[in-house]
C-alpha cells in the first residue's frame, strides 16, 4: 500500500500529546503483525493490552482501534502508530522529522535568502495556506475542517521558524499575513481563533525582527492605510509612525 499521506500529514494534523505518544509506541517496537491492501493497513499494538488497530489508506485519521478511544471514534496514538509505521515502513526517525512546531519562535540568524531559497519557501508556504480555505461544509464536517485549519498554521510555524531576520523576509511575513487577513475576510470560519492567533505571533515576530535588524520595518509600508482584521496592523504600523526603526 502506498498510503495517499505522510509523516507531515501525520505530525501537523495531530495533536502534539497523540504524536508523541505514537512516535514512542513506534520507535519501542509496539506495532507488530504489521499487513496493508489497497484499502489501508493493520497491525496489532502492544499497550496495555494488544489492540488490534486498521488505518484508511486515504486519510490516516480514519479507521478502527478497539482501545477505550477508538471504540468512541476518537483518533488514538494506536492509530497513528500504525500510520506513522505505513509511511516509514519502519525505518528510523530522525530528530528533524519527530520534532513538532507548536508556535512561532524566531531563528535568531540575520542574512537573506538565496533567489533559489526564496522560491522553494514561497512554493511550502502556497502548499501550507492551503489547509486554511473557506467552510462551507455542514456542521457535522466542523472537526474535519477545524483540523485543517491547525495543520495550516503548524505547518506555516515550521516554515516560518526556520528563516533567517532580514527586510526580504519580513516582507514575506507581512505579505503572508495579508493573505490569512484576506482568507478570514472572505470565508474562513475562524470562530476558534486558530488563525487570528497564529497572525499575532508572528506580529510579535515581526516586532522581534526590528530588534536584530531596524531596516526590517521598512517591510511594514505596505500596511499603511490598510483594514485588517483585529486591526493587528496597528502595532507594525507604529514603528513607521514614530521613526523607531532609523
């Protein structure tokens, strides 16, 4: 079976305590009898009891685990152990690929990306914004899409984290943030704040940004006379206001 999702899909779209818990069932060797079809992949987990656990091969959220979680239809880190096993065909994890990005932190490195770098990010983060689209679904698809919405901004945490501080990407951040602003104006149902919140850490980054390098607020221009959301502008606009960056 080649699952039709990956170890990202898996990492951004669980919870950090489900993921880790899996990664740790995985790595300890607690999937055995390992099988797959073209209909997905079962395996019997070792926990405190074995379980016998079955994962879609579309969509690894989906599927059966007869521990006390899985009976309510809840994603368990059974499921994702097994998911996780289908997708590494139980090879080793490196550090990189188990480490979760929970929130937006800055890199600390000062420098500009190369012409090629710049493309390959914008590229992640077109595919990364993807995952944060209107709903115009029913009530009952609410998780699903609340899901998506945290795998966008997680996967959009990661990108960001691993920039270096200069005005090109501080200006990648603000046209970034326009883009979530837009999505929240015209569709997104945000009612949780997953997005709104994301869009204030990395104001807070930006902010950040300043610290190491001033030139960076010169980026902020293109927020002048503009309307956005939560006014989450107002505290980037002020540095052009008050000269703070010369």
């Amino acid at each position: 079976m080649l699952p039709h999702f990956d170890l990202d899909t898996i990492k951004f779209g669980t919870d950090p305590q489900t993921f880790e818990r899996a990664i740790a069932l995985y790595e300890s060797g607690k999937v055995t009898h390992y099988e797959d079809d073209a209909y997905g992949c079962s395996a019997i987990v070792v926990g405190t009891h074995p379980y016998r656990v079955f994962v879609d091969a579309r969509h690894y959220d989906r599927g059966q685990c007869d521990c006390y979680l899985g009976q309510k239809d809840v994603l368990c880190k059974h499921m994702v152990a097994v998911a996780i096993q289908a997708v590494t065909l139980g090879e080793p994890l490196s550090d990189k690929e188990k480490k979760r990005v929970d929130e937006v932190v800055c890199s600390g490195k000062i420098g500009e990306l190369t012409k090629e770098h710049l493309a390959s990010v914008k590229k992640s983060i077109a595919g990364a914004i993807r995952y944060i689209k209107a709903y115009t679904g029913p009530s009952r698809k609410w998780f699903i899409y609340q899901s998506s919405l945290c795998e966008g901004v997680h996967r959009l945490a990661a990108i960001i984290c691993e920039l270096p501080v200069s005005k090109q990407t501080a200006k990648l951040l603000i046209d970034l943030l326009l883009r979530l602003d837009h999505k929240l104006q015209f569709g997104t149902d945000d009612s949780d704040g997953t997005v709104g919140s994301f869009i204030y850490e990395v104001v807070a980054l930006l902010e950040e940004y300043v610290g190491y390098d001033p030139k960076c607020a010169e980026a902020f221009r293109s927020l002048i006379g503009k309307e956005t959301c939560f006014e989450w502008e107002e505290p980037l606009v002020r540095y052009l206001d008050e000269g703070r960056f010369r």
